[in-house]
C-alpha cells in the first residue's frame, strides 16, 4: 500500500497547533545547564532571577515578573490580580479567556463577569467595548474594569501599532486596565518588526501574559506587570493556584536561552514565514479559500467537508470548527518547508479527479 506523504508518524509535523512541536534546542540546552547540582527553591536560584533581569531587558522597563506552568494559569490569574469579584473583565467573543479556558477567570477572580465583544477579525470593536461600558453604571450591574485583548488574535491577525495605541487610549478614557494575552507575542512582534516596549506597555498595557510554550519551550508563561500596583502579593496567587513552581530554575532557564540567542523572536519569525509560505499554497488550491488575513503564523480557510475528511484519513492533524467548514493550519518554529510541500501534494492529489475519489 503506497505511503502518502501526508501520513502520520512520530517524525511528522502536523497543523494543529504550535503547542504540538517540541522543545528547540536553545530552551533544551539553557534546561540541561540548569540541571547541575543543587539549587534554591521556589524561584530563589540564579536561573530565575537571570530570566527576569533578561525580560526588564526586553522590554526596557522596570516590570514585575512572575513564571507560571500555562496560559490559562497566567491569563486568569493575571486577570485576578486586575479586578475584584464585583467587576467585569471585557474581551473579544473569540478570545481564549471566553472559549477555551473553562471559566478559569471567572473562578480565580471569584466570580467576575465576562463581558464579551464583537469586532472584525478577531480584534476587538472599540465602539462596541465603549457601549459595553456605558450602557449601565447602577449597582446592580457588574463594573468594567478591565479590557482584555489578544496579540496575535485567535484568528491569526495581529494589531497594528497605531491599532493598540487606539485601543490604550480607549482603556485610559474609560477607566480599564489593559490586558494583553500575549500567548503569540513573539509572532506579533516578528510581523511588525518594532520594539517589545512599543508593542506593550507604551501602548497602554498593564498586564502581559507572554507566551513560552508555544514559541519552542516546553512549558511555562511569564506573567509580566508593567503597571506593579497590581502585582502586590501575585506570588501568594501563584502558591494558592499551584502554579509556584518548587523546581523554578526549570521554568526560567528556557527564557535564558531564547532571550539570549534571539531565538524567541527567531523562532516566531520563522513560524510567521512557513505560514506565509503555506497560505500561498492554499490560496493555489481549488475549493479552498482563506477566511482571515494571515498575519502571524496561522492559515484560516474554508473548505469542503469531503475534503477535510480526506485530509485527516491521509493523516493530517488540524483543527476544524464546528458546522462552519473552516480550519485553521497553524505553523511553529519546527515547520519546513517540506512540510508544506508535502501537505500542499496531497490537496493537490486530492483534488484532482482520481486522488477525491479515494479515501
């Protein structure tokens, strides 16, 4: 039985999600230097306190840093730390704090309410956040406080500079705390090409979640206060949630080595061109039509169901969303460019007469 490129196996890039690559070798390495000998728990070692010196850094600013194991532990306890049980936390409809983390931020914060917002791919709509904010201020209603966005979107676009500044001087004007989910920073900050400082806190930010696990680590987020008021006792909410890490050295080494090489933005970089590389591909591809721009480092298209069906028999790993026809092909910083000739042969051979016809 012929092997089609596109099969599984355990040496094969697939398009789900970033977070299925592995560890690249600056995060294995600055691990492997970390494991020698003895040191200090719970963040008092010189792995830790290196990693943070190399974020203040990065960013140009005097920041308050903290390490945890994932995303939904940074976005929800970064949100906590941003509001009280009385307050409401406004996002994107799409966003991962309303789609895919459980209610995390609701129970870390005690009940605050998600207001949720619409707007053009994936970016939140500044007109709808000021009517989220201004259509009721009695008691009985929960009190914005916060605005949470995403750089890159979960649609894969990415908000210009000019675009985040408008969105800092909504926030100030309204009266919110801003808080960026920065699973995809790097790849934002590849796209643009500009500072780290720029694309954050002199836009208005306040709370950073900045992605590790997905850019080449093998786990771990850095919660980063940019505004440190609010960062007052965030140790004592990382202990409760059981995100302070006994073995804290194996969470901070990673950023060493991708700070320190230029790997962190290396990395996203290359992700961001495999999925230029793959969007050109599809775009190529008869019945397949790309839904959102592809900005950062994923590819979102609309295709026929038989043609998703045949893809995932032929091995190929993705996610589709429910009753739309659409999927997403995400790129990461292990992608080649084999493996998007591979992926772009089999729709070709899938969409011509005889390949459709086979499962």
């Amino acid at each position: 039985m012929k092997e089609h490129p596109g099969a599984a196996g355990p040496r094969k890039n697939q398009f789900a999600s970033d977070n299925y690559a592995g560890i690249c070798p600056q995060a294995w390495q600055a691990m492997a230097e970390a494991n020698q000998g003895y040191a200090n728990a719970y963040g008092d070692d010189p792995w830790t306190a290196r990693a943070c010196d190399l974020l203040r850094e990065f960013f140009e600013t005097d920041c308050q840093v903290f390490f945890v194991f994932n995303g939904t532990a940074a976005n929800s306890l970064g949100l906590a730390a941003l509001c009280h049980s009385y307050h409401s936390v406004i996002c994107h409809e799409s966003s991962h704090v309303e789609t895919d983390e459980c209610g995390a931020a609701e129970f870390f914060s005690n009940g605050t309410k998600i207001l949720l917002v619409s707007g053009a791919d994936g970016k939140v709509d500044l007109n709808a956040v000021e009517h989220c904010v201004r259509r009721r201020s009695d008691i009985h209603y929960p009190k914005p406080k916060v605005l949470s966005i995403t750089q890159a979107t979960e649609l894969g676009t990415v908000y210009s500079l000019e675009e985040l500044r408008a969105v800092g001087d909504q926030a100030r004007r309204l009266g919110l705390r801003l808080h960026m989910d920065g699973a995809r920073f790097a790849n934002a900050l590849a796209a643009l090409g500009v500072r780290p400082a720029d694309l954050s806190w002199r836009a208005g930010v306040d709370v950073l979640t900045l992605g590790g696990t997905k850019n080449g680590m093998a786990v771990g987020e850095a919660v980063i206060f940019f505004n440190r008021e609010p960062a007052d006792e965030f140790d004592y909410r990382c202990k409760q949630a059981g995100q302070l890490a006994s073995k804290m050295r194996f969470l901070a080494a990673p950023w060493i080595g991708l700070l320190e090489s230029g790997a962190y933005v290396r990395n996203a970089a290359h992700a961001n061109r495999c999925a230029a590389l793959l969007e050109k591909q599809l775009r190529q591809t008869p019945g397949v039509a790309i839904t959102h721009p592809r900005q950062a480092n994923a590819v979102f298209v609309s295709m026929p169901p038989l043609l998703i069906e045949q893809l995932k028999q032929r091995g190929w790993h993705f996610y589709t969303f429910i009753g739309s026809g659409h999927a997403r092909f995400m790129c990461s910083w292990r992608t080649t460019d084999a493996d998007i000739a591979a992926l772009a042969a089999d729709l070709r051979d899938l969409g011509h007469p005889h390949g459709a016809s086979a499962p």
